[in-house]
C-alpha cells in the first residue's frame, strides 16, 4: 500500500510537491556555490603562493642576519665570563656591521619595489619598518 492508496490530502500532497522543489533547488544551490568556491579558491591560491614568494626575501634576510648575531653574542658572553676580549669582539663587531649595511640595503629595495608598485615589499619588513 502506497501513501497515495491511504487517501491523502491534496493540501499536503502540495506541501510535499513544494518540499521536493525546495529541496531540489537547495541542492543544486550548494553544487553551485561548491563549484564556484572551488574555482576561486584556486585564484585565492594562486594569489596566496604569490605573496609567499614575495615573503621569501624576508625569511631570507632573516635568516642571513641570524649568524652574525648568534657570533655576538657568543663573543659577548665569552668576553664577559673570561674578561678579556681576544679580537673575538672585534670580529663579531665587524659581523654586525655588515649584517646591519645588507639589512639596510634590502630595506631600500625594498621600499624602492613598494614606490614602485611592483609588489615585491609585501612582506612585514617590505612595508618600510624594524623588524
């Protein structure tokens, strides 16, 4: 025996057809907007990868001016427990300093690529300021 057999009622026969057709169109609604997030999600990526890359000269410099500060510091600390300084601060000094002219350097191009408008200071040493 089949609802229909039972003698429904024509109103909710019409809450039924209507429910269907809602739910129909709920569906291909969510198809949709999945297809349409998926093909701006990969714009989204692509605009994503492309900020990475810009931010890889940041994480680069960060990482160049990781050395000469490790080596200060290990003078410093060696300097202040022996009492003496050997020429090792003096050489860390020296370290700093040229650490110091290439983050400075790269903080002008930096700046330079910004006025530009070529994108390439992006990042959070690219908008001009000390990390």
């Amino acid at each position: 025996m089949t609802i229909r057999q039972v003698g429904m009622n024509p109103m909710l026969d019409k809450l039924m057809d209507a429910a269907a057709g809602i739910g129909a169109a709920a569906m291909i609604g969510a198809i949709w907007l999945n297809l349409k997030w998926l093909f701006n999600s990969k714009r989204s990526m692509e605009k994503i990868l492309s900020e990475l890359i810009c931010m890889r000269s940041n994480v680069t410099i960060l990482f160049r001016l990781q050395g000469p500060q490790i080596v200060s510091l290990k003078a410093t600390l060696e300097a202040q427990r022996d009492g003496e300084c050997n020429g090792n601060v003096d050489k860390a000094i020296e370290l700093m300093e040229g650490a110091k002219k290439e983050f400075d350097k790269y903080l002008l191009e930096s700046l330079a690529g910004q006025e530009k408008g070529d994108g390439k200071a992006n990042g959070v040493l690219g908008s001009g300021g000390r990390p």
